[in-house]
C-alpha cells in the first residue's frame, strides 16, 4: 500500500516552547506566546499542503504538573488565540474541535471552547482539533467508563464490543486516525498523545523548536511522510507484485 494521496490528517505535539525561550534567556511563558505565532502559521498553510484536518497538542493531563503561573500562561494563551482568531476561522470554513477533559477547566475557558464550538460548527473545509486537557490514557479510560455505564444501563452488551463501537466513545469519535504525527523540538515520544488512534500513523520527528515552526517544515514533514510506504501488517507492494 502506498501513502494516502487523498487529503491528510496531521498530528502536531508542539514542544519545545520553553527550550526557545532558554536558549534566548527568556521566560518559558515568552515560548509559549511565540507557539500561538507558529500555530497561526501552520494553521493558515496546513490546506495548501494538503492537510484537512490538523490536530494539535496545546495542553496535556500531564501539564498540570508545571508551576500554577506557567499553566495560568498556557490556559490564557487558549483564550487569547479563540478571541483573535475565531472569526478569521469562522470566515475561512474552519471547524474548532476541542478535544480532552472538559473538567478541571475553568468557566471562562470552557466558555471560550463552546462559544469556538458552536461557531465554527457548520464549516466543514478543514477541521482544527485542539487536544486540551488530552491525554490518551484519560480519553481511553473515558471511552471504557462511557461503555460500562451503557452495560450497565442495558444500551450494550459486553459481548457485543469490538474496535469501532469502542472508538465511538474516544473523544476523535468521527475523526479518522491521524495519518501523521509530527513531533517538535528533537524529543522522540508521545508523551501520551492519540495514543489509540497512532496505531498505524506515521511518526516523524523534527528537531526545530516549537516557536520556530512553519509551513516549511509542515512541508518537509508531507514530504517525508509521502516517501514511506504504509502497510498495515499487509507486505511491502513490490513483494506482492513479484508474489504475482
Ligand atoms: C510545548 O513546549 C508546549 C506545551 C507543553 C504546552 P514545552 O513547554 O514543553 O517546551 P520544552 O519542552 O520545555 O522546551
Ligand atoms: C507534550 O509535551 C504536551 C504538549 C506538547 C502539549 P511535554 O513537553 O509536556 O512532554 P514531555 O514532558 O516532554 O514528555
Ligand atoms: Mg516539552
């Protein structure tokens, strides 16, 4: 099998804000602002490189375990990019999904996320999936607490599960699987992202800094991942065509 040459969904683990920073002696909250600069532009070029839909790891269940003001920054920083942006979204056709555990989240932010939500709900050109509050480990623990509350309730039977009905209940439920999952900064894990749905995603990773990020790397990124060849535990296409 050949890579997709439909359109793609990619995957972003943006990491690396605070090593910018650092490497410049600022505050990490300084990366940080640059991030929202470098997603704005990977954004605005992800469907001119064939991208329809671009998920992006802003904030992990992990997160919380950073100093109380770095993640104040992190949580404003979502609020800022909705205000600025969503009417631009808005107009370009864009879909905002939120994805991850809306509790723990204050009123303003979940405010925030609804009101991108419902605006954005009709457009259907490209899809923008926020993965805040995310961790795969939570959305798959979510995912067999929403099925045991349906045995319970007599909706579904234990017997009766199989991959598809469980993927229904993960937060990506009508999302295809990611095609590519990009990673920045040089750190070569997932650090609990998409952790059901990278099963066949092609991985590649990048040693830029999150704040540095473009639509050039974006395009690098393609191209690598259009050079490999997925199988899916099938074998290589050259094999077959010898086998006859
Ligand atoms: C990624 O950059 C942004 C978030 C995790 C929200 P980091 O803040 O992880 O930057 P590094 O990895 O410390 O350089
Ligand atoms: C993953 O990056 C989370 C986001 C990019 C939002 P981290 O920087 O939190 O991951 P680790 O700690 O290096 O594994
Ligand atoms: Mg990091």
């Amino acid at each position: 099998m050949t890579p997709t040459d439909g359109p793609l969904h990619v995957a972003i683990i943006m990491d690396g804000n605070g090593r910018w920073a650092k490497q410049r002696g600022l505050p990490r909250t300084f990366g940080h602002r640059e991030g929202v600069k470098a997603l704005k532009r990977t954004v605005e070029a992800a469907s001119g490189l064939g991208v329809d839909t671009l998920t992006v790891f802003g904030f992990s269940t992990e997160n919380w375990r950073r100093p109380m003001a770095e993640v104040s920054e992190l949580m404003s920083l979502l609020k800022a990019y909705v205000e600025s942006d969503l009417e631009r979204l808005v107009r370009e056709g864009v879909k905002v999904r939120v994805i991850g555990r809306r509790t723990g989240l204050k009123p303003d932010i979940l405010a925030v996320i609804d009101r991108a939500e419902a605006r954005t709900a009709h457009n259907t050109r490209f899809l923008l999936q926020v993965a805040f509050n995310y961790g795969g480990r939570a959305d798959i623990t979510d995912a067999a607490r929403r099925f045991a509350e349906d045995v319970e309730q007599g909706r579904a039977r234990a017997a009766d599960l199989d991959e598809a009905m469980f993927e229904q209940r993960l937060s990506t439920a009508d999302t295809p699987a990611p095609d590519l999952i990009v990673r920045t900064s040089g750190e070569r894990r997932l650090s609990n992202f998409l952790l059901w749905e990278c099963a066949y995603a092609e991985l590649v990773f990048q040693d830029v800094y999150w704040p540095d990020y473009g639509p050039d790397h974006l395009r690098a990124a393609i191209a690598e991942f259009r050079a490999r060849e997925r199988r899916y535990g099938g074998a290589a296409s050259d094999d077959v065509l010898a086998a006859g």
